[in-house]
C-alpha cells in the first residue's frame, strides 16, 4: 500500500481494526517513538523536568476527555480528583508503608471511587447543572483536605521520600532522567489503553451515550452503569496522574490542586480537541509549554519590552485565555483537527480533495 494512499480498503475485520493502516502512519509511528527515545539526551535538567511535568498532564487529559470528549459528561473536578490521588499514594507509601507501586495502584483504585460517587449527580443532570455539580465535589475534596488535619499531621502539606522501588532509589544526580523513563511509560501505556477502549464494547457505550443518550439506551446500553463507569475509569487516569506528582514533586499540599488546575485541564481537551485521544496529548503539550516558553519569550525581549518580563504572570493569565477563545472560534475541534488536516493536504496535493 502506497504511503499516500487515496483510500483505505479492508479484505478482513483483523485489518479493520489495525490502528495503524498504511506505510505513512507506521513510519510515523517509528519517528514517534525514536524521537521519544531521543529526547532526554537532547535538552538539559531543566526542559527535561517541563516534559515530565507534561507527561504527567497526557495521562490526567486522556482521563478527562475519556469523560467530557467521548461520554459528553462535563466536569470541572480535575483538581478534586488529582489531590484524591496524590494524598491517597503518599498516605499510603509514607505512612502504611507500602510500596509505590502498590500504593499507586491503591490510588487508582481509590480515586475510581471517589470519582464514580461524585458521578452520581450525571444520572440526573446534564450540562451547565452536571458542571456546577463537579465543582461542588472540586471545593468539597480540597475543603476536606484543608480542614482535614490528620491527612498533613497539622502542617499543611506531605513530604514524600524521594521514589524507591525493589531497593532501588532515583539517584539526585539523574533524577529528571530516571523519572522521564517511569512518567513516558506510563503516558504510553495510557494511551495505547485508552486508544483501544474505544475499540471495545465499554467505549462504544461511552459515545453513543455522548451521541444521544436516549437512543443508546434505546438499543439497550445501560446508562447508569455507562455514567458511573465513565466517571470511575476517567478519575482513575486522574488518580494515576495525582500519585505521579506526589512522588515526583515529594511535596503534596492542596495548592497544588485548587480550581485553577480544573480549568488548565479542561483547556487541554479543548485546544487538543474533544473526543481525541490524541488531542488529549497534543492539549497538553500545547498548555504546558505555553508558560515556560512565555518565560523564555519574556527574558527575550527583556531589553526593549521590561514589561513583559515585569508582569510575566498577567501575560501568561490573558495568553491561556486568548489561546481557548481563539481556537473556540477558529478551530473547535482543536489541534487533532489541525494535524488531520495538514495530513489531508499533504496526501491529496496538489488537489483540495
């Protein structure tokens, strides 16, 4: 098959559900992956600690938009759910005793609870009411967690030890290095998981439900059980992605979790593109980069614009705006509708279809 091919044939359902169907999407796939292999040799500490931070936001995103883009079920508790993740694996690494990756998987676990019993206002509301909703269950977690003072010992917040496995402890002198291998492994095995829960009956349910929930329970989906599942499989990505940044940050506080950090997620969804796996990751790259390199932008004009760099959290504030307000009117479905549209030019130039 031709790398550009003009259509795309199937002789059995074994290549129907291939995700990868011609020459041109394998050999992205490879460049992907090389480029991913490359990178911690090719940028210093302190790029290299901004790409951890943004595989972390890939696994939160893909969890949010498995709700808001493929089940239609708004929710502005992000935050909520990531301090539920974070404190519940340092909780239970610091003080139980257990092992990380134990204590994560408890998180996961845990987190999936939580989010299925703050997902029980979708059986009977929907939209602007759903969303209202889950931010009641944001201000509730973080309120509980600030009055709560046995969670902090009184202090306010969690030193975590640095992340020890089998014995084996993250060496300072490789730190950013050794956990950019742990964050990337994880970020791909969520979202090869997430990629191919679409592909199943589960995730099939999840966007009829999005589609039309009347006429998926029409044809006999169940829409309790698809809701609750949503919410719970979407927070626990989200639990996943709260118990990274306890151990990789080793300081656990709910000022790392307020409301601020809802919205930052749910822009990522909309700029990568709702409905997308890959927009998921594409949003959060997009978002995460667009402060320090801000920063650097800033340190750049320095000499001929000191206002810039004087008030660098205003331009950073009224930036992240104008980006989600511009891609809302420009291009709604986000930058997964970009890159699908630069691959349609290329492959059918010099024609426009």
């Amino acid at each position: 098959m031709a790398a550009t091919a003009t259509g795309v044939h199937h002789t059995s359902y074994a290549s129907e559900l291939r995700l990868r169907h011609t020459t041109a999407e394998r050999l992205r796939l490879v460049l992907m992956v090389s480029a991913v292999l490359a990178l911690p040799w090719l940028v210093n500490g302190y790029w290299l600690g901004v790409v951890n931070t943004i595989g972390i936001a890939v696994i939160g995103a893909v969890g949010l938009n498995i709700l808001v883009g493929f089940t239609g079920q708004i929710s502005l508790g992000q935050g909520g759910f990531l301090a539920v993740g974070a404190f519940t694996s340092a909780l239970l690494a610091q003080r139980a005793g257990l092992p990380v990756p134990l204590a994560m998987l408890a998180a996961v676990l845990v987190t999936a609870a939580v989010g299925a019993f703050f997902g029980l206002p979708a059986l009977r509301l929907k939209g602007l009411y759903l969303a209202i909703a889950t931010i009641a269950s944001q201000e509730i977690i973080v309120f509980v967690i600030r009055r709560w003072g046995w969670l902090t010992g009184g202090q306010g917040f969690l030193d975590v030890d640095r992340l020890t496995l089998f014995g084996w402890r993250v060496p300072r002198t490789s730190f950013e290095f050794t956990w950019y291998w742990i964050i990337a492994g994880l970020a791909v095995v969520a979202v090869i998981t997430a990629r191919n829960l679409f592909r199943t009956t589960l995730g099939r349910s999840f966007m009829a439900v999005r589609d039309q929930d009347i006429a998926a329970s029409a044809i006999g989906v169940d829409l309790t059980r698809t809701k609750l599942v949503a919410f719970a499989v979407s927070s626990g990505y989200v639990g996943l992605a709260g118990a990274l940044t306890a151990h990789y940050t080793q300081t656990v506080t709910w000022e790392r979790f307020t409301i601020d950090v809802s919205i930052q997620y749910l822009a990522m969804i909309i700029v990568g593109g709702l409905g997308s796996v890959a927009g998921a990751v594409y949003g959060a790259a997009f978002i995460m980069l667009l402060p320090p390199l801000l920063a650097e932008l800033a340190t750049g004009v320095r000499a001929w614009a000191p206002f810039v760099s004087d008030r660098l959290p205003a331009v950073q504030a009224a930036t992240f705006g104008l980006v989600i307000v511009l891609f809302l009117l420009f291009e709604p479905r986000g930058l997964d509708r970009v890159w699908h549209r630069t691959k349609d030019y290329i492959r059918f130039w010099p024609f426009r279809y």
